[in-house]
C-alpha cells in the first residue's frame, strides 16, 4: 500500500514539472514573438514615436513617448544676409573684402565679377560663408568699411527639428542593434529574409536623419552672406524724412540732373562734331549755288529785256 502510495505521488511529480517546461516553453516563444511585433511596431507619427509592450495577458499594447528638447540643450539658428555694397575705389574694396573674408575663415562659394574691361561701372557678386562666432564681427565690418547700401537680415530656428531628428535617430540605432540580435537568432530562412528587410530599412532610415543632421550642423555651423559690391561715383544716402530735408534734397538732385545733362550734351557735341562739320560743309556749297543760280537766271532776264 505505501508502495503504491509513493508511486502516485512520483506520477503526480513528474506531471506536474512536464506541465511547467510547457508553460515555460510557451513563454518563450511568446516573448520571441510579442518582440518580432515590436519591431513591426514601432515607429512614429507627427514627432511622437511608439513602441509595442505585452500586457499581462499576452496582447500587444501601444504606448506613446514624446522626445522634447531638454532645457538648456543649444538652439540651433542659421543666418542669412544680403547685404549691397558701394565703393568708389573698387579695386581696393574688393581686395579688402577677399581679406576680412579670409582673416575670419570665411568661405567664397562662389564670386561673379562684371565690367573689369572698366567700360561703365564695375560689380562683385559673392556668395561667402562665414563661422557663426565671427558674425557679427563680419557684419559690423562691412558697415564701418563699405557703404553699407541695403541690407536685410534672416534667421531660421531649427531646433526643434533637429532635436525630432535626433530622437529618431536613436530610435532607429536602438531597432537596429535589436534587428541584429534576432537576425543572429534566427532559424529559418524565410525569418532572416523578413528580418534583413527590416533591417535594410531601418539602415535606410538611419542614413537620411544622419545626412539631415550633418546638413543642419554645417548650416548652423556658418552664416551665409550674400554680398554685392558696386563701384559708384557717388554713395546712395537715405530717404530724407523732413519737409526740409526732402526740400534740400530735391535742389540738390536738380542740379546734379542739369550738371549731368549739360555734361552729357557737351559730349554728344564732341561726338558729332566731324558730321558737323561735313553738314555745314555741304549747307554752305548749296547755299553758294543756290544763290549763284539766282544771280545767272536775273542776269538772263535782263538780257532778255534789253533784246526785246
């Protein structure tokens, strides 16, 4: 009877630990595949990024976490200008400029020059980038060296679209060390063609935030001036705001018109000058035959009247 007794109570044992491996078994494979979900999973939508969780009863449940900038972290600015340039000594103000630009280690991008054969005025167009440490340096230059004719400032604030693109850029590392593993652990091999896939495109997705956070660091790195200098005999002065100044300005701009005008006609006078004189050349022998002619037809009339 005690034999029979202690084996049932083994039977009941072993029962019990085969009914355990199962489970655990089972949990196993659970875990491998609520992972695998995850990775299908995740991703995001409109800057909030979402991972996959198993609750307790094994179902997948989405959760939400949003990246924000943390206080403190840089702001990421890129400026811009466009700045017009005046110089009466335009030789020596272009080389000026080539110097402050290399003196602060600037960039040219690129630099288009027009009339250097000096008939008329002579421009400079110059695409330069400058460190944002020596913008403002650069800036105040130009106004204490040059005519500073027009000049317009911009900033654009990327910061919150870089920081986006950083969280999800570690997002994107953290699925692809993940990806790896499971590829290493995988055992069939229509598993590893689904996993490389996933990974093909999270690598994708890697290298486009990458470039995009390279692009913003260059952009934040330098401001871009659009500089044009233009040589001019006389610097562009701003608009007057008084009834006397505008008075004033006027006159003044009157007589510069007419000194201008009479210069202008004093030339043209210059200029037509040989035609001129062949005009008045030619005017005088018609005006001598004309009158010769007159002078041979009343002298044949006088003639006629003392014959008849």
């Amino acid at each position: 009877m005690k034999k029979l007794t202690l084996v049932s109570l083994l039977l009941v044992l072993c029962i019990l630990f085969s009914a355990c491996g199962a489970v655990a078994t089972d949990s196993i494979t659970e875990s491998a595949t609520n992972e695998q979900k995850f990775y299908s999973a995740y991703g995001s939508e409109n800057g909030v990024y979402y991972a996959a969780t198993a609750d307790d009863a094994g179902s997948l449940q989405m959760e939400s976490t949003e990246y924000a900038p943390a206080e403190g972290q840089e702001e990421k600015l890129v400026y811009t200008s466009n700045v017009t340039l005046e110089a009466e000594d335009f030789d020596a103000a272009s080389q000026t400029l080539h110097s402050t630009i290399n003196s602060l280690g600037g960039i040219i991008v690129s630099e288009n020059a027009y009339n250097l054969s000096n008939v008329g005025f002579r421009s400079l167009e110059m695409t330069v980038r400058i460190p944002q440490e020596n913008y403002e340096t650069f800036l105040s230059g130009l106004s204490s060296s040059y005519n500073v004719a027009s000049i317009r400032n911009s900033v654009e604030n990327f910061t919150e679209q870089y920081y986006d693109n950083e969280s999800r850029l570690k997002s994107y590392r953290v699925q692809e060390e993940r990806l790896f593993a499971m590829l290493e652990k995988a055992e069939t091999v229509e598993d590893m063609l689904d996993i490389e896939e996933r990974l093909c495109n999270v690598q994708y997705q890697i290298e486009s935030l990458t470039n995009t956070k390279n692009t913003i660091d260059n952009d934040v790195r330098y401001a871009t001036f659009y500089l044009n200098l233009d040589e001019v005999t006389k610097y562009t002065t701003p608009t007057p705001k008084t009834f006397g100044d505008r008075l004033g300005e006027t006159v003044s701009e009157s007589g510069e018109m007419f000194a201008e005008f009479l210069e202008g006609l004093l030339f043209a006078i210059i200029f037509m000058a040989p035609y001129l004189v062949i005009i008045a050349v030619i005017t005088v022998i018609v005006i001598v035959c004309v009158k010769r002619s007159k002078k041979k037809k009343a002298r044949a009339a006088e003639v006629n009247k003392d014959e008849k």
